[in-house]
C-alpha cells in the first residue's frame, strides 16, 4: 500500500490551475492518490464473482464495475502469477477512479510512478488489513468529486480532525487519501475538510520522520518513502479503527486477493 503525491510541475498534471493550487497551499504537490502494488489479476476476478452474488447495494455496485474496469483489460487466460499495480483517484470533475498503472504507457497517466512522484510506503501491514483498505477503496469508486469542498479546502483549518469522521458521499484527492490514511490510525488529528496534498504530505513528513528511509537525491524527482509501523501498532488500532477489522463481514477468501498465484 502506498500513498503517492506528485508535483503540480509533473505531466499530465501540469496544468496552470494545478499550479496556482499548489502555489496557494503552500508546497510541490497538485494531487494524491492510493495505489497497491502486487493485485493479483486472478485475485480480483475471484472478487468480482463474490461481489456478483452480492446484494446490489450501492456500494457493491460501484465495486463490481471498478473491478470490471480492471479485469476487462486483461484476456481470461492470463497467465498465473500475473500481477498488477492499481490506482485509486479522485480527480477534479470525474467520479473517483481507478486504474492500472503500467511500466511503459503511451498516456502518463497510466505509467508507473517516477520523476515528480513522491510516494510514502505503508510497510509491514498485516494482509487483512491491506486487503480490507483495497476494499474500501473498491467501494468508494464511482462517487462524484467534491468541486467545491476541494476549493474551499485551502481556506479551512486543516487540524481538529478526530479520524472517525463519517464517509463522505464525494471526496477530493487529500480527504480522499486522508480517510484511507486515518484508517489505519496514521494523521488522525487532520479533518477531512481543510487537508490538501502539501498538508497532508508535512504531517506523514513530521510525525512518521522517524520511520523514513531513503534519501533525496537533487539529481532525481522521484522519492520513496518507507513507514515502517511494528506489529504493535496494527494490534492496537484494531480495537478501535473500523475499516481495519470488519473483514469478519466477507465471506470470501480475504488471503487470496493479494497473493502472487
């Protein structure tokens, strides 16, 4: 799992509009995002036929057809052992997407990340945990893009948050990467209403500094970060955290999401 912010300087995001929003909060970054690396493309056909028996509510049906979206790009006979890093986004004007992001594209927005990418690794999960954030993000897909909470956002207090703020019913980019963040316990004091990308990226930078490795080099814009969180921290957010253990709610095969079959 990972949390990925990229530059306002970085294409296609270099538009003037990404430019004045990150000039105007203060930092590099126009946009954030989720991605997890390693999807299994079996995996996720596995998923969609458990969301296919499922009752057709509305967050199973944004589900089902994000996970279509993906597993249409591949023929049925795919290889075992193929694997996939998947995007999940809000951005401005769309409904929150998700996409596979691929090592040669012939669009940017579908290349893995590099040069103008910062990327901050949640290390050590346990896989219920990740399987189940991979979920939510599944579940999140198709809900519209909060315009003008994402353009107030820069005006509001971006502290006062308590982490258990409810689920919106549209997101922008860092409200979005924030509650997938906050469910796990990490920047719980951020609120859902006043988090851009640059504020987002000063908390994990000064609360999680510790835990960081990895250097900058000035010759390359790519960084990767890494959050090594022990055991005790996933045992402890257990108890309180919702989205980290409601997996007892799925019937499926929760380990084989995630597996390189």
């Amino acid at each position: 799992m990972k949390v990925a912010l990229v530059k306002a300087s970085t294409p296609p995001f270099d538009a003037l509009f990404n430019k004045l929003a990150a000039k105007l909060t203060g930092g590099d970054f126009c946009h954030c995002e989720i991605a997890f690396e390693g999807v299994s493309i079996n995996g996720l056909r596995r998923l969609l036929k458990h969301y296919a028996a499922r009752s057709r509510s509305e967050a199973n049906k944004r589900a089902r057809l994000a996970l279509m979206s993906v597993c249409n790009l591949f023929p049925k006979d795919c290889p075992r052992g193929t694997n996939l890093t998947v995007a999940f986004y809000a951005l401005q004007g769309m409904p929150l997407g998700v996409r596979v992001l691929a090592e040669f594209a012939d669009d940017p927005f579908y290349m893995k990340y590099g040069d103008g990418w910062r990327q901050y690794v949640i290390a050590g999960a346990p896989q219920d945990v990740v399987t189940t954030q991979f979920v939510w993000c599944l579940e999140q897909t198709g809900k519209p893009y909060a315009t003008m909470d994402a353009l107030m956002s820069p005006f509001k207090s971006a502290r006062g948050g308590s982490g258990m703020e409810p689920d919106r019913a549209s997101w922008f980019c860092s409200n979005h990467t924030l509650r997938f963040c906050q469910h796990m316990a990490l920047c719980g004091d951020l609120g859902l209403s006043g988090t851009t990308p640059n504020v987002l990226d000063n908390e994990l930078q000064a609360t999680y500094i510790e835990t960081l490795k990895g250097s900058v080099d000035p010759e390359d814009t790519s960084e990767v970060f890494y959050l090594n969180l022990d055991q005790s921290h996933w045992q402890v957010i257990a108890d309180f955290v919702p989205y980290v253990i409601r997996s007892g709610r799925f019937s499926w095969d929760r380990s084989t999401l995630l597996e390189h079959d």
